[in-house]
C-alpha cells in the first residue's frame, strides 16, 4: 500500500483518544547514574569545591559584542547551582564558549566568557569571580582560595585544542580544582571533551545537575518506556540527519509524523516528482526501505498528503496548495499544507506521549510557518489534556517559543544534536563518564 493511501486510511479509522494520563518511568539509563542530589546525600559538601560543567555559550549583541542577547542556558544552569550553594559547596563553573578552535580570542562570540559574568551574578544572587584560564597553578591557587558557597567562573575551555579532543592532561588539570563533578550541560553531552567526559576521571564522584538528570528521564524515560500511543513528529530540512532517529523509532513509536525540507527525499523514494524542492538523492533508496519497514512493523510513518508551494525561496514569494503527487516545474514546497495538519491534528490528539524534532517548514518565513506553529499549538493542546509532550532540537524549539507556547509543553530540551543521539539510542560520553547512582 503507498504510504499515503497508508496515511489516509489511518485518517478514516481514528478512534477517540485514549485517557489522559502524564505518566511514565524512567529509564534505567536515568535512575544508574548519580545526580546531584545523590551527590549531596552521600557527601557534607559544604566547603568542597564542585567542579560544574555548565552550557554557558549564549548569543552576543551584534551592536557590542557583548550583551547577552538571550540568557536561557544562564538560567538553566541556575537551580543547580543554588542547589550546591545551599549546600555550602564552592561552585567552580566551566563552559565552552562559541568556536575559538584552540586559540584565545579576546572578545566577541568566540572570546573570553566575561560576557556572562553579571547576569550570572544577578541570576545567582552571590558574587562571581572569574579567572582568565581554566587550568593551571593560577586557577589552582584561585580554587583552594575559596572558602564555601562561593562561586569561581573559569575561562573558555576551548582556547584549549585539546578540548574537543578529550586531551587527557587537560582533563587532568581541571580535575585539580575540585573532588567533585557535577555535569549539567545537555547540549555537549554527546561530546567526549576534557570538561564533559574526561575530567570525570580525576575526580571524586561525578553527578548528573538537575538539568541533565531531567533530560534523561524525559527524553529517554518518555520514548523507551511511554504511555502509550506514543507519537514522533519529525522535520527538519535535512533527511541524512534524521534517518538514523526514524530508524530507531520505527522501533518505539506508533505513529511518525514527518514534515519539513526532508519529506521530498521521501515523495521520490516513492516515484513523485518534486520540481525544484530540496532532495537528497544519496538518501532516496534508504528512505524507501523505511517506509517498507515501517509498515512491516505495523507502525503508521506518514507523510504529508499536501504541501505549501513557491516559486522561489523567499518570504515574498507566490505560493500555492498542492497535492504531493502533483509537484511540478520550478516550485518549491516550503511548508506542509491543510489537509496534512488536520491529518496530524487526529494523530496528535490520539496519542498520550508526543516528542517533536524539526520544524515542518521554513517558519522563520511568515508564509511558510503555519504548519510548524500549528504543531506546537498541537502540543500545547495536548499538554493540556495530560499528555506528555517533549519538544527537541533548536529550530523546534525556538518555533515553539516564537509561538509564546514554550511553558504549555511538559519539556523542552536543550539539546539539538544530544537530543537527537538519545532518540537514536545512542550513549552520551558525557552521561556514561558519570558515577553509579
């Protein structure tokens, strides 16, 4: 059966949503691993130095390179750091920040993290002091110097080369300034860097913040042990970085909703012209085998039945509905069409578990941002019914606060590629190098 006479069919036969309900368990994944309560009910960490791997890299004004334009990783890293405060600990904190590729960069999005350190202090409430390096005797004799509830901000740790190469010396070094470690940084945890996975070697005992614990209980208890129906809506513009996660979630899900640049790979694999939208030819055989394997498995992969056309790729553009069969000539499609949000709007309303990765269309453009807005209004709505909704991956995630809805969802994750290697099934440098819980 083509997948969509497949889709379409599913559309006919929906039947009334299953009871609401929020609940899941986590995961082994996220109950083995010590988390920074754990650390504190094992250990008096008042007057120890905590080594605080935090997700500091946040965007600069353009006009001065240096206010902080958005302080949604400051305040992430937040409950954390209060939490081993409260605690008598001395926080040490260290982030990458920006690209410096080994060299020290004085200002700007690939410099020093002084940017960050008044509003980390206004969203801390204590003082920060900050070194101009992350290792060596100065920063050493700047830890042992602090003397409980204090907080110490190191460097950029990748003016360091070896940072992103798990340099073991480096590693070694900042696990000089502290017995403990506490990972909190999401977004780099599919790394193995010195300050995300290394340094776990040199210290102590190693826990999970309050962030990354949430993280995995979320995106791994939600997906690997859900209430069921449990739904993926898949987009993006790039189908060779989404492949490997449908394929893990044929595995998981009930249903998978695709949309976005990648669903024209998919239209070819089944013999549809595109005209001139964006297609990956290397990826159009392994799309097919998935849809093949998808309905091997029982599991409904669809596909948008009708998409929003233009005739060029910009925000003034001509634009037209089309059906998927009927693509044609110099248009492109650049959003998902009606008929395709009332189809996921039954799915999304069917299912008690709903994780959403990849904008449905090019939504930075008002004209093609109806599908991926509509989306997270879905979810929302879900949400408030009591499903268990997780929103991962930047661009859906900046859509879904673009559409004032980021606190009507269960989750947001802050992670783009971390997000999608956990959806695959893959382990975390950074969460594996943590102790036993």
């Amino acid at each position: 059966m083509g997948v969509l006479a497949h889709a379409l069919r599913h559309a006919a036969r929906r039947s009334a949503a299953a009871p609401p309900s929020r609940g899941y368990r986590a995961t082994a994944l996220a109950l083995e691993k010590l988390n920074v309560e754990g650390l504190a009910s094992r250990v008096d960490l008042a007057g120890q130095n905590v080594l605080l791997r935090a997700d500091l890299n946040v965007p600069l004004s353009k006009e001065d390179d240096f206010t902080v334009t958005d302080d949604t990783r400051l305040r992430a890293v937040v409950p954390t750091a209060k939490y081993l405060l409260e605690k008598g600990a001395n926080v040490i904190l260290c982030s990458h920040f920006g690209r410096p590729k080994g060299k020290v960069v004085e200002t700007g999005k690939n410099g020093r993290l002084t940017p960050v350190v008044a509003p980390l202090q206004g969203l801390l409430g204590v003082d920060v002091k900050k070194v101009d390096d992350c290792v060596g005797v100065e920063v050493e004799a700047a830890a042992n110097a602090l003397k409980g509830g204090e907080v110490l901000l190191l460097e950029n740790t990748r003016f360091y080369g070896g940072e992103t190469k798990n340099d073991p010396e480096l590693a070694a070094g900042l696990g000089k300034l502290a017995d403990y470690f506490v990972m909190d940084a999401f977004g780099t945890a599919h790394r193995a860097h010195s300050s995300t996975a290394g340094v776990a070697d040199h210290v102590k005992l190693s826990a999970a913040g309050f962030l990354l614990d949430k993280e995995l209980k979320y995106l791994k208890g939600a997906v690997d042990e859900p209430n069921r129906p449990l739904c993926a809506i898949i987009g993006g513009a790039k189908v060779s970085t989404k492949l490997p996660v449908i394929e893990s979630l044929i595995e998981k899900c009930d249903s998978i909703l695709l949309g976005g640049g990648m669903i024209f790979t998919f239209y070819r694999a089944l013999g549809y012209d595109v005209g001139e939208s964006m297609v990956e030819e290397e990826y159009i055989e392994l799309a097919g085998k998935l849809m093949k394997q998808a309905e091997e498995k029982g599991v409904k992969l669809l596909l948008p039945p009708d998409v929003i056309l233009a005739d060029k790729f910009a925000e003034d553009a001509n634009t037209a509905i089309a059906r998927a069969s009927e693509i044609s000539g110099e248009w492109m499609g650049l959003d998902v069409g009606p008929e395709t949000l009332d189809l996921f709007k039954g799915e999304i309303e069917n299912s008690n578990t709903i994780v959403f990765n990849g904008p449905m269309g090019v939504f930075e453009m008002e004209p093609f941002a109806t599908g991926t807005i509509t989306v997270a209004e879905l979810m929302a709505a879900a949400t408030e019914r009591g499903a268990t909704t997780i929103v991962g991956g930047g661009d859906s995630v900046a859509a879904v606060n673009q559409a004032g809805l980021g606190d009507k969802v269960s989750h947001i994750s802050t992670g783009g590629g971390a997000s999608l290697e956990l959806l695959e099934g893959k382990e975390l440098p950074g969460v594996a190098a943590l102790s036993e819980a």
